[in-house]
C-alpha cells in the first residue's frame, strides 16, 4: 500500500506537470501494484468477510482505471486522463472510508486510526 501510495503521489505530480510519457510509466505501476503474500491475503480476506466482493471491486477498480489513464496518457488525451485520475482517486477514498480504520483496528491495534 506504500509503494501504490507513493505512485499515486507521482502520477499526481506527473499529470500536474504535464508529463505525459512519466504518467505513461506509472500507470502499470499502479495497475499491477504489489499483491500481499498469500498467508497475509488469507488473513485479510477472512477479515473483510462477507464484504470480499465489494473490497475485490475496489482493487479490480483500480487496475481498471489506472490502465485507462496509461492508454490516456499515451494518446495526450489530458481531459480523460485528469477524469480518470479523479476517478481513480474516488475508489481509493471510498476503499479507505470502508475498510481502513477497521482494517488498522483490527490488524494494529490502533483503535483511534485516521481515514
């Protein structure tokens, strides 16, 4: 999740500027973003219980969008690509609204973790 938000800061960045070829190469970045080992992944899942499909939708989300901003990047497309960054950023607030504090609760003992 640090590697996806540090991407997330670069592509921000990168669309800022304009860079179109730098959004090009985060893309995938984001797109195929480190998956947690599997002993981790089971405990996880078991976490989110019966909400696995919506937490699956919001990772598929994210692949799908941050794929869409490489293809857009790559055509200059700037209004589609700053669409979809938005957009992308949408999924990534809504996943964090639903699942972070419980999550840094549950796994971190914070009970007072920030959204």
């Amino acid at each position: 999740m640090q590697d996806m938000d540090k991407n997330m800061h670069s592509m921000a960045d990168a669309i800022s500027q304009k860079d179109w070829p730098l959004v090009e190469k985060i893309a995938p970045l984001i797109a195929d973003h480190r998956q947690p080992p599997f002993f981790e992944k089971m405990r996880i899942m078991g976490f989110v219980g019966t909400s696995v499909s919506k937490y699956k939708a919001y990772d598929g989300s994210v692949v799908e969008q941050a794929q869409a901003i490489g293809k857009a990047a790559k055509s200059n497309d700037v209004q589609g690509t700053e669409l979809i960054f938005r957009t992308l950023q949408a999924s990534c607030d809504s996943c964090h609204n639903e699942f972070q504090k419980p999550f840094v609760a549950h796994f971190y003992g914070k009970k007072d973790a920030v959204q």
